[in-house]
C-alpha cells in the first residue's frame, strides 16, 4: 500500500472520529516549494460534509495522523491546506522496496485488450513528416497500454488500391522504361512516388491544354487523357485484368520494401497487417444486416443511408444506389472483421488526422447502432497536422519532407552539434554514426510527442536537437552523465537501513517524490492515450536530478552509506529514464 492511500484511509478515520462524518474521497497535492512538507491535503473540499473553520479542520487531522502514521512527523496549515512532513526513513525505505527500477512503474496484465492502429500509408508515395507523428503517437500509445498492464496489438491498413495507385502505374508504364528500385538505387517507395509526382505534372499540363481550347475547368479536369486511362486502369484491377494485376503487385512490392526499411529505422513495429485491397468489399454484408434491424433505411435511388440527426449529426451514406460501397462501408467492414480476427480485442484505437474527426464519430455511432459490445471502447486518437517554417507539404507537388530524408538530416544535425562540443573524440566511426542516428532519432520522436496529441506543431529541427532545455538530447545526455557516474562508482547491492546515519537533503527528498509519480504517470498517460504525458514527465525527472547533481556532492558525501545511497539513488533515476524513453520509441546512449 502506498503511503498516499494509508493517508486516505487514515484521514477518512480522523473525520469520522473526529467530525462523525463520512468522507468520499480526499484530495492530494505536492506542496508548494515556500512551505514546509512533502504532501499536502486540500481540506477545502471536506467542508461539504464537515462544518467548522478549514485551518481548525486541518490542525485537527494532522493531530491524528501525527499519532496514527509513523511516516508523518511534522505537519503546517495554511489556510485550507495541511503540509504534511514525512520521515526520512520512509523515502529510504522506498528506495530499498523498489529495487529494481528498470520496471518501476510496469503493471501486471489485466483483461482488457486494445488493439491500435496507426501508420496506415498509401502506397503510392514514401513516408513524410506527417505519417511520422501518426506511427509515433501509435506505437508510444500501444507501448504505454501495455506498460499500464494492459495488451495491446499494432496494426495497420495500407491503403494499396484506388486511382491514386494507379496514376502512378500509369505514369512509370509511360514514362519509365522499364527501371526498378534495383536499376536506379532508389528505394522502391521513392521510385513509385516520383512517378505519382510525374503524373500530377503531366495531368496540369494536359488541363491547361484543355482549358486553352475553350473547356471549362470543371471539364478539363474531368477530360484530362492521363486521368481517363487512370480511371480506365483502376477498372482493369477491379476486374483483374492479368497484366493490371501484375504491375499493381509488382510496384506494390517495392514500396513494401521501401516501408519496411523505414518503419526499421524509425524503430517501430507491427503485430497484424491488413490491406484495403482485401477489406475494400467488406461491409456490404453488414449494411444489408442493418437494414433488416432498422438502423439502416433506404432511398428511392436504392441508395442506403443512416440517420444520425437525433445525434446531432446528419444523415450518412453508407451504400450508393448502385450497389457500390463508400469508405464508411469498409470500415464497418473492417472493424468488424479485426473484432472476428480477435475475439479477445475489448477496444480500438484509431490513430488518424483531425481532418477525420467527423468521419470516426458517425463509424463509432453506427458501430454501436448495430450492437457491437467493443463499440463502446472505440477512441479517435485525434492528432494535429505537423507544419514546417517552409510552410504546408503537398504530396502531388513534391513538396512534402521524406521521413527518410528527415531522418538522415536529423542525424546529420546531431552529428555537427556533437562535434562542436567535442566529447566524443575516443569513439570509433561506426560508434560515432550510431550515436549520431541515436541523438537525431530521439530528438526528432521527442520534439513530436512531448507535444500534446490534439495541437498541431511547427516543426524546427535545429531546436529539436538543442542539448539544453525540453529535448530528447538533453534528457539523453543527463543518462549518459549517470552512466558515466556508475562507472566511476563501484556499485553494489548493499542496502540503505532505515537507521542509517543518511540525513536526505531536500534535493533528495524531492528527487525521490519525482520517482514516486512515474506509476501514476504511466496509467494517466494510458487512460488519455498521451505520450506527452511520459515525455513531460521525464523531463521534469531530469531536472530534479540535475539540481541535485549541481547542490550536492555524490562522491563527497560525509558517509559512505550517503555515497551509496546517493549513487543508487542516480541509478534509479536513470533506470526509469531509459524505461520511459522506451515507452516513447526512443534509445538512450550508454556514452555521449
């Protein structure tokens, strides 16, 4: 039992000793740094059910946890707050509990299963900037479930078919001569995108030749030659004409190559895929369902809808009048087809733009109209667009950042900031380059997930990669300073006694209480789906231990039961560092 809840249950007693009164709930906060204490009790809120002056209320309970909790030794009220003071021997005695605070903070499982989907690319063009805040918000989310005791399955749907497939078939068969992934040295998503690129270009000329001989624009776009034999070409696939079918899988195929060197630089991975050229027809069966339950209802065109306006929403199509299916129509398909997949899945995370806000509340709505249990667990990791100082990216134009290129330019900038503070000059290439990839990486993940999910970001790489202040650079530097404090240290697994001669130091009790939150941290950053939660929280973990480090000596210290205390103390802040990161996807150096 934590301390915290030993207070709860002591001070509910101390009111119903002392006031005859039942309290709910109690209401903590750290103190505040001008007052004296290490927790403090909010006694406002207890006026609901006990009368009485709030300063008297709080003398009151702090006489009564003075007698009933030995971990409280002193206590001061200011106004309608109780600052409670705590024993040394109980942050002691935390230190030795933990143990080993690599897994501080890890809950063991519980029944709930969250699958989450992120990433989810098309495959007519590479991974941006803007797919690198998708598959990073996903990935931490899943990692931070299952850290909160929860499992969690990865998955995504690639969006491999549609015209947009096929204006980039279209445009290598025209403009391609036969080149490969293999002939140019290109990696197979950026050949395909180059040729989606090359297609929007020839389409605008080809427009502009229409509207010079009178059409209008409504008409020259419609008329285009390039997008008439894509749309012919799309055709040709849905009827599975052999030579279409073969190019598709064949394109198809270098840029799955291509992802999958990406997604293993970016250092994420998938449990199940899924690909909207196997789930494009599903739903259908599902919607004629719906219409004999009632929650579908058909026009006179034969076009079937759902009614949403008691919701608030409007009415939404579902199938068109010729028997076609919409997007809507295959993910109800699809969702119901993963719940099929995996029985044991209790909720779905749906990581996807902001833009599609409206789109997942009428899915989440009809899912739950056609009695689905697990529609009840559905949530729309909503998220804000990334933005450049350069302005908005554009995938048709190729203007858009490559995640690849990001990447490389991260490491790049990682590497002219380390050389500059000239720490690293024992280090091999090969180290040198992994170091470089480390630092970029991580300040590239950081950057974008210490950011609240809903808002949208201005993305500069150069302050992103800043070893000072709230980046993941400065947090991985203070690692590697512990790292290099433990090596200096001969460390043991001696244990602090409760009776020792270890006065703490205020900058000590605070470093401890910061270790303390990382639990609670954990199931919060779970419960909101919030990876800015963890990086927030790391970060204020470094400077507690970096203000320790600066105000108190480790290998000074006046014992050596406070040297070992205060060396096992660096070592559990760095264990939970590197634990934390790793819920976010990010390595930490050993050495830097």
């Amino acid at each position: 039992m934590t301390l915290q809840e030993t207070l709860e249950i002591q001070i509910k007693k101390a009111i119903k000793s002392l006031y005859q009164a039942d309290l709910e709930t109690v209401e903590f906060q750290a103190t505040r740094k001008e007052f004296e204490g290490d927790i403090t009790v909010v006694v406002f809120p207890m006026l609901r059910v006990v009368r009485g002056n709030p300063v008297q209320i709080g003398e009151a309970i702090g006489n009564y946890l003075i007698e009933n909790v030995e971990e409280i030794t002193k206590f001061n009220v200011v106004k309608g707050f109780l600052n409670l003071v705590i024993n040394d021997s109980y942050f002691l005695n935390f230190s030795n509990e933990v143990g080993d605070f690599s897994d501080f903070g890890k809950v063991s499982g519980d029944k709930e299963t969250i699958m989450v989907e992120y990433s989810s690319p098309n495959t007519n063009k590479p991974l941006h900037l803007g797919h690198v805040r998708n598959i990073l918000l996903g990935y931490s989310v899943a990692e931070i479930i299952k850290a909160s005791g929860k499992k969690a399955y990865k998955t995504q749907i690639i969006n491999d078919r549609g015209i947009h497939i096929c204006k980039s078939m279209l445009a290598w068969k025209r403009f391609g001569n036969g080149e490969t992934p293999a002939s140019t040295g290109l990696k197979g998503d950026k050949l395909v995108g180059n040729y989606y690129v090359q297609f929007d270009q020839e389409y605008k000329k080809e427009i502009a030749q229409l509207l010079s001989e009178g059409l209008t624009e409504k008409e020259a776009k419609a008329q285009a030659p390039s997008l008439v034999k894509a749309q012919k070409m799309l055709l040709k696939w849905e009827a599975g004409d052999e030579e279409t079918v073969a190019l598709w899988k064949k394109m198809n195929g270098w840029v799955y190559a291509g992802f999958d060197i990406t997604y293993a630089s970016i250092g994420v991975d998938f449990d199940q895929l899924y690909y909207e050229s196997n789930t494009y027809l599903l739903g259908k069966d599902n919607i004629e369902e719906g219409l004999k339950k009632g929650v579908f209802f058909k026009k006179e065109d034969g076009s079937v809808w759902c009614d949403l306006t008691d919701e608030g929403l409007d009415e939404k199509l579902v199938l068109r009048s010729d028997g076609t299916a919409v997007y809507m129509t295959q993910d109800i398909g699809t969702a119901i087809q993963r719940a099929k997949d995996f029985p044991e899945v209790t909720g779905m995370i749906y990581t996807v733009g902001n833009e599609q806000d409206y789109h997942f509340k009428v899915l989440f709505l009809i899912l739950k109209k056609l009695g689905y249990n697990w529609a009840e667990h559905l949530y729309h990791l909503s998220y804000g667009m990334v933005d450049l100082p350069s302005g908005k990216m554009k995938s048709r134009e190729g203007t858009v950042v490559d995640a690849d290129d990001l990447i490389a330019d991260m490491a790049a900038t990682a590497k002219k900031i380390s050389e500059e503070l000239g720490k690293i000059d024992d280090f091999s290439e090969e180290e040198k380059e992994q170091l470089y990839h480390m630092i970029g990486l991580g300040a590239l993940k950081y950057y974008i997930l210490k950011v609240d999910p809903k808002k949208r970001i201005l993305f500069n790489p150069e302050e992103s990669v800043d070893f000072q202040g709230n980046t993941g650079p400065f947090i991985q530097y203070t690692y590697a300073r512990i790292q290099s404090i433990l090596r200096k240290a001969t460390l043991n697994e001696d244990v602090i006694q409760s009776d020792s001669e270890v006065f703490l130091q205020a900058k000590e009790k605070e470093l401890i209480k910061q270790l303390q939150l990382f639990p609670e941290t954990i199931q919060q950053a779970a419960a909101n789906y919030s990876p800015a939660l963890i990086a927030n929280y790391t970060y204020e973990l470094v400077k507690a231990f970096n203000s320790f480090y600066q105000n108190i000596s480790i290998f000074g210290a006046d014992s050596e039961d406070e040297k070992l205390f205060r060396i096992q103390l660096s070592k559990a802040v760095s264990d939970v560092i590197k634990t934390a990161f790793g819920l976010l996807g990010i390595q930490v150096p050993e050495r830097m």
